[in-house]
C-alpha cells in the first residue's frame, strides 16, 4: 500500500471520528454564536426584537461611539463590566485562598479518607443551585442565622445589611465555584514530586523559598485551569447576583437577561453578550500563549 493511499485512509478515519463531534458543536455553538453576532449589529425593533438594518450604535451606547442622535453613551455599563470583572476576580482568589491548601490537606490523606473528602467536595452538585442559594438568603438576611449569632454575641448592636450587597454576593459565587477550582488545583498538587521538595529542603532553601521556587512552579497549571474555569462563568453568572444581590447590585448577565426579557431590546443585549464572549475570548488566548510558552520552556529530556 502506497503512502498516498495511507494519508487517505487514516483521513477518512479521522473525518468518521471527528465528524460528529465538529457538526454538533457547529450546530449548537458557533450557529447560535453568529446569530447572536449577527443580531449585534442590527437595529433595536420599536416594540422589541430587532429591525434588519445595520446598527453598530449598539456597541457605541457602551464603549462611548454611539451617535448621539439615535443613541446615548452611558458609563454606566461599563460600571457593570468593571464590577462584574472585580467580582469575578475576587471570586477567583478567595476560590484559590480556601481550595490550594485544602488540596494539599486531602492529598496528603489516607486513601479511604481521601476519596471521602473529595466525595464532600462535589456533594453540592447533588443539590439544586437554586435551593443552595436561598438557604443563603436565610442565613445572611436581617433575621437570619448571621445576624442571630452577632447580635446573640453582643458583637454588633443591630443587625447588619448582610443581604442584597456585593459581600453577599462574593459568599455566593464562593460557595458556589469552590469545586470547579479544587479539582483542577487537586489533580496538579496530586501529581506534584515530592521528591524535588525533599531536594530543595536538603539544598538550603527555606519553606517559603521552596514553595516559590518548586511547589508553586510545579502546581501552576492546575492554579491557572481552576482559575479560567471560575473566572469565565462567574464573569456572566446572573443567578447568584439575582438572589443575593436583589435590584441593587446589577453585574452583566443581570443586565442582558433584562435586556433580552425585560427590555426586549435584542441586539442591545446581544451586544453585551458579545462583550462578554470576546473578553473571554481574549483570556483564553493568553492562557494558550501561556501554556505554549511552557511547553516550549521545558527541558528536553535525551
């Protein structure tokens, strides 16, 4: 059998292989996706949906080019984005604070103890999102267990505004994002060598010279992955700012849910989802350029 002729046959194989999965995501992600970039630049209807008509004052009313006869610059929206940006990096490193010694904690566990530990780790998906948010609400509302405990404690006079705040929302996506960032993180420190910590202890160096120079280098890929992983949904996260942050902390998937359902001003909405997608879009590019670069800085063994 010629070589031509086995380029063509492991081809073909490859298309049978891949083929299902590339139609599917075809279909149901990048089509919705063009919709949805398509729609961006169209006009807003009169009484909702969108006029077939090209209108890039969609994006002028947030980044500040609209034509001011037709539409109006408000920095307001990009006050959302900025909050919704800080919020979701917060949620990253309080995620990190509590799960990167946690993972170390449970690697170090017995084996029975361990699989234990990480069964109580994703224990929450077993429970509707929903149903876990309320009994947040319960816990951090002026009645609730939070205040109870303060107030029963002479630690505060009154009870606080726990409830309906950016704090409030912080503990949400915290609780909520804890196990997307402990598996990638555990699956790095698992597979950590503890041999070259060991070398690195009888070299001289410190504890903390060995964390920064061996332990941290060595884990950083989980600590990335977990980090895009929370970073990316709790960026456009709606539902845990709808429940514990009410009307008066808006974050952007609040405001393109209203914009799609309340307002019905479609590309409006759209256009803000484009936002959104672009901005994780750009993380992800330099996570790869980040991986490439490691991948290239590795040594070669021979």
């Amino acid at each position: 059998m010629s070589a031509s002729t086995l380029r063509g046959r492991r081809r073909s194989q490859l298309g049978i292989l891949l083929g299902p999965a590339t139609a599917f995501l075809g279909i149901f992600f990048l089509c919705p996706l063009l919709i949805m970039l398509v729609y961006s630049f169209l006009e807003p209807g009169l009484y909702g949906g969108a006029e077939w008509a090209f209108y890039p004052d969609n994006y002028g009313r947030i980044l500040g080019f609209a034509n001011p006869d037709f539409e109006i610059y408000d920095p307001v929206y990009i006050a959302i984005f900025l909050r919704s940006l800080k919020i979701a990096l917060i949620t990253v490193a309080a995620t990190l604070l509590v799960c990167y010694p946690a993972a170390f904690q449970i690697s170090r566990l017995p084996d029975r103890w361990k699989n234990f530990a990480l069964f109580l780790i994703t224990l929450p998906f077993f429970a509707s999102l929903i149903v876990r948010l309320f009994i947040w609400v319960l816990i951090l509302k002026k009645t609730g267990f939070a205040n109870m405990v303060l107030t029963g404690l002479h630690i505060v006079s009154h009870p606080l505004e726990l409830i309906y705040t950016e704090g409030a929302i912080i503990v949400g996506m915290v609780y909520v994002f804890i196990p997307f960032m402990f598996l990638p993180v555990y699956a790095s420190v698992e597979k950590l060598d503890w041999s070259l910590v060991r070398a690195s202890q009888d070299l001289g160096a410190n504890g903390f010279q060995t964390f920064w120079r061996v332990i941290f280098p060595l884990t950083l890929p989980g600590v990335v992955g977990g980090s895009i992983i929370v970073f990316i949904p709790a960026l456009g996260n709606f539902i845990v700012p709808a429940v514990l942050g009410g009307a008066k902390v808006m974050m952007l998937g609040n405001l393109i849910e209203q914009q799609f359902l309340g307002a019905r001003n479609w590309p409006f909405g759209a256009a803000l989802a484009m936002l959104v997608m672009a901005a994780v879009l750009a993380i992800l590019f330099f996570y790869i350029r980040f991986e490439a670069r490691r991948g290239d800085d590795a040594p070669v063994l021979r």
